[in-house]
C-alpha cells in the first residue's frame, strides 16, 4: 500500500509568504523613520538620566528571625493533670499562632500603629513619634495645606497611646497603615519548610527603615509571647494568691494551736483538750494543702517556662543601610530603550491606520 502525501495548499503558501513580506515592510518602514527612532530614543534616554538624579535613593533595612516553640513533655503533662485534680488547669495554651500567622500579624494595624508610636530622636537630636518622623519623611503636611478638614499642624506627639487617638488622628494612622504595608513592607519566609522569618523595610530614610524594622518584630514578639503564655501566667497567678492565703491560714493554725495547749496545760477534764486538738486538725489539713500548692506552683512554673516560645533575633539591620536607587548609566539605557519601544508603538499604529483609510 502506496502512502500519498498531502499536498500543501497554495493559500498555507501564500499567506506565509505574505508575512514574510510584511515583515520585510515592516523593517523597510521603521528604518525610513530612523531619525523619529533616534529621536525618541535620545529623549527617553535623557528622561531617564534627570530621573536617575531627581528620584530620591531608598534605603533597606532587613531583619531575620527565628520562631521556635516548646512543646509541653509527657511528664508535664502528667503533672497537669496532677494538678487538674485539685481544680487547677495547667493545659497547654495550644497552637495560638503559626509562621504564617506571625507574618499576618505584623502586617496588622494593631501591630503597625503601635510601632509609629514609638519615639525616636532625628538628626537634630529631637524626640519625635514615628508617626511624625513618617510625616515629614514624606512632607505630607504641604498636601494637608490644601485639605480644609486637616489642621497643618496635626501631629502625633511622642508618648502618646492608641486609645487616645482623636477621630482626623485614627483615620490618618490608618492610611499611615495601608501606605507602609503596600509601598514599605515586605515579609516572607527563607523557606516554606522553614521557621526563619525575614521583615524588610525599604523607605527613603535609613533611620526611619531601621527603626521600624526593630521595632515592628519587638511589638509582635512582646505580643505573641503575652498571648502565648496568658493562661500559663493566669494560672500562676491564682497559684500564688492561694498559696499565699493557705500559708497565712496555717502559720495563724500552728500559733492557735500553741496558744490553746499554753493554756491548757494539766487539764483537769478531757473537754478541755478539744480546742487543742480542733487547732492541731486544722493545722494538719492547711499544712497539706500547703503543700499540694507548693507543688502545683511548681507545676505551673514549669508550664509557663514551657509555654513561652523563643524568639531569636538572626540579622539586626546596621548602618549604613544598603542603598537602592537608579543610577545614571542605567537610567540612560533603561530610557533610551522605553522611549525607543513607545516610538515604534505609536509608528506601527500610525501605519496600520493609514493602510486601513488607504483600501477604504
């Protein structure tokens, strides 16, 4: 059996040739226009030199830590429920947060408006809030000149506290927020599998970049870790208290005790002796509970030393910080190369329409 072989159609030909063609029209066409192209190029490329020395550098500051947490042992356990029986819960507080969570967490508003805040002292030596150091990093108060519903001298001062926010005060912190969050802040994992966390700050100012990167993972590791061991410390806590009314109780017990068998010494009766050995039962009992508490207390510092989590601070951002800005050679290249490419654009569209009017 014989094999026969299509034959390409003579349109395939025609219209691959056709491309051919056209390309070569193409190319004819931008190359009588290469004095637009130089053009263009020239004045992209001079475009990108004045934004290479206009625009202003942006500084670094990353920051790398490391999350590890302890879990509670089987013989811990076993004294929690030791404890448990005696009506004191010891349990562990569980898994509250995650790695994903901890980068959640630092890119929350709670977070972020605690950490702008903070103080800081600028090159002059002024003691400022971060929030006003934020201001005039970016000379937001020229653009409040023109909002009547802002007072040009709003400011946050330093040591002031969320709760006493006013209404223009809370909304702008907020929009300090969604700002730092898009434009300033990044936050990723070195791996997926691993617990090393990297929080990276890039803001035109290093001192601004540094101390919010510090300060941001100090406000999420003193909140994690209160959260992390509230019910450890709450347990401690009511340990204490209690152990401390059971010891006034049997030290109050043990004196009774000694003051009531002082006055009763050769009883002529035998009902005399019941107060002494009233005192002396009750001192057994509140000696014993004494005794569970003491132990219960160690218990529960045990839980709170096991339920704190540990925070390893791997990388510090130091100054000088790395500097990231557009220098003059690749501005050149890079505006010569857009200015070149936009020609080319806006040329094809003129030609197209010109051999569309053309066969109209």
């Amino acid at each position: 059996m014989t094999e026969t072989h299509r034959p390409i159609p003579v349109e395939d030909e025609i219209s691959i040739k056709d491309l051919i063609l056209k390309f070569r029209e193409w190319i004819q066409y931008l190359r009588s226009k290469w004095l637009i192209l130089l053009i263009c190029g020239i004045v992209g490329a001079a475009l990108g030199l004045v934004y290479s020395l206009v625009s202003r550098p942006k500084y670094i500051a990353t920051l790398t830590f490391a999350l590890e947490e302890n879990s509670s042992n089987d013989l811990l356990s076993s004294y929690a429920g030791l404890a448990s029986q005696f009506g004191f819960n010891l349990g562990s507080s569980g898994g509250v947060f995650s790695e994903d969570n901890i980068m959640q967490l630092m890119q929350s508003r709670l977070m972020i408006t605690r950490t702008l805040l903070d103080t800081i002292y600028d090159a002059r030596g002024r003691m400022m809030s971060l929030a006003d150091y934020y201001i005039d990093m970016n000379h937001l108060r020229r653009s409040w000149k023109k909002n009547h519903h802002i007072p040009v001298d709003l400011s946050f001062p330093a040591g002031i506290s969320a709760d006493s926010l006013t209404y223009i005060q809370d909304s702008l912190m907020g929009k300090f927020c969604e700002s730092i969050v898009k434009n300033y802040l990044d936050i990723e994992k070195s791996t997926k599998e691993g617990s090393i966390i990297s929080v990276t700050c890039t803001a035109p100012d290093e001192l601004f970049a540094k101390t919010f990167a510090d300060d941001l993972v100090k406000h999420v590791s003193l909140f994690y870790i209160q959260t992390k061991t509230k019910r450890a410390a709450s347990n401690l806590n009511v340990i204490q208290a209690r152990l401390d009314s059971v010891r006034q109780a049997y030290h109050a017990a043990l004196y009774g005790t000694a003051v009531s068998t002082d006055q009763n010494l050769n009883p002529a009766r035998a009902i005399v002796s019941v107060p002494t050995i009233t005192k002396q039962t009750q001192a057994q009992i509140l000696g014993a509970e004494y005794a569970e508490l003491v132990k219960n207390l160690e218990i529960a510092r045990m839980t709170l030393l096991q339920e704190t989590p540990l925070i390893q601070i791997i990388d510090r951002p130091i100054l000088p910080l790395k500097e990231r800005k557009v220098g003059k050679l690749k501005g050149l290249v890079l505006g010569g190369f857009i200015g070149g490419v936009i020609a080319i654009f806006i040329l094809m569209i003129r030609k197209t329409y010109q051999d569309i009017t053309k066969d109209i």
